[in-house]
C-alpha cells in the first residue's frame, strides 16, 4: 500500500499551477510513478461540448501504435462459421447464449466485448450489465462487425475506446508508467489526433479546455493544450 509520504513527495514534485510541455508532462508522470505495480497512465481532456446534445457527442476507437502493456482478454458473440472464425484468430471466448448467462451470473473475466450484427438481439438481453462497464459492442467503434479477424487483432493490439462523459470529459488510457517517454508520447499523440479530428461541427468556443494525465496512484499534470495541438498537427 501507498504510504502518505509517498503520496506526499508525489505531488510536491508536480506545481498544479502549471502546464508542462508534452515530454516534461510525460517523464514527470514516470517520475511521480511510485506503486509496486506497474501503473497504468491515464489521459483526461476536458472538452467544450455539450454531451446532453447528439450532435456534440464525441466517441470513437483508436488503436494505439505502442499497445497499452496488457494482455486484453477478447470475447466475441458469433455462431456457426463466425464462431470458428473468432476462435482461430485468438478470440479468448466465443460463445452465445452460453455465455450470456454467465455474465448474467456475475462473471466478467474479458476486457473488451465484439459480436457479429446477427448477434446484437442476444446481446441485448445483458445491455443493462454490459453498458455501465464500457463494454457494450457498438458498430461506431467496430465492435459490431462481421469482420471478426480484424477486430480480434486490433482488440488484441491495443485499441482504446473513447468517449465523451456527462461532464464533457474523456477518459482514456494511453500506456502503463513502464513505458518509455517516446512510447507514451507516440500513444498520447494518436489518442489527441483523433479527438481533434472528431470535433462536432456544431461545437463553438474552445474544443479541448485541458488536457491531465496521471498515473494511477500519482498527482494530476496538466499539458500545454496549444502546444500538444501543435506537435498533433
């Protein structure tokens, strides 16, 4: 367990005033890095969208280039030929009703969820247990799709979903503090590209207010969002 002088001396070396440059912020999140685990870093963006409204809702999918350091356990919703399919391409679980009743039971051993359009009425019947946990299949991510193959090794390869809160902020992981400086920027930049790029057009103001990223048991650091847009772009 963390201590509190620990946590202390994590957050004296982080000056909550300031915006830091993308790789000061990145080796600063490593260095306020100090759990016995390898923690996983985090990316908060503060948008200037209005979530209640659909034409300001801002989702999407990215597959990040340096992975995110886990191994993701695949589960896949098919029958027949698509069945097999999913399992030759390294599905962890395929199944139907099978394993709709197991998550009705309480069991939630994957960690993102694809299943084949003929599916989605099963899949319905667990929407209430699936959807609060961020693992609905969804076609505007592509986890509703017939092409199981590519979803499996994108799952696989480090692919994040993204999407805006009631609060108008993103939640997203973007490595673990194991990562070099270079890894996590390389992940950070992919993850931002594709939020700028999925501004509503109906959005006015300032899209990205602030931009925080973290470690899990280390202090908030706030990002230079003119500068992180200029290296994006």
């Amino acid at each position: 367990m963390a201590t509190g002088k620990q946590i202390k001396s994590s957050k004296e070396k982080v000056d909550r005033n300031l915006t830091y440059q993308v790789d000061e912020a990145l080796a600063l999140v490593k260095e306020t890095s100090f759990a016995k685990f390898d923690e996983s870093v985090d990316v908060s963006v503060k948008l200037g969208v209005d979530p209640r409204k659909s034409d300001q809702m801002v989702r999407g999918a990215v597959v990040l280039p340096n992975g995110l350091g886990k191994t993701i356990r695949v589960l896949v919703f098919a029958k027949g030929e698509k069945a097999l399919e999913a399992q030759q391409a390294g599905a962890d679980h395929v199944g139907g009703d099978d394993l709709v009743e197991k998550i009705k039971g309480g069991w939630f051993d994957f960690d993102t969820a694809i299943a084949t359009p003929d599916m989605m009425g099963t899949v319905g019947k667990i929407g209430k247990l699936l959807g609060p946990r961020g693992l609905m299949p969804n076609p505007k991510v592509g986890t509703v799709t017939f092409e199981l193959a590519r979803a499996i090794e994108e799952a696989k390869s480090g692919k994040v979903e993204y999407r805006v809160e009631k609060a108008g902020i993103i939640h997203a992981p973007v490595g673990r503090a194991s990562f070099d400086v270079e890894k996590l920027k390389g992940n950070l930049m992919t993850l931002m590209d594709a939020i700028f790029k999925a501004k509503p057009s109906t959005a006015k103001g300032t899209y990205v207010k602030k931009v925080t990223i973290s470690s899990t048991m280390g202090p908030g650091i706030n990002i230079d969002v003119p500068a992180l847009q200029a290296l994006v772009k």
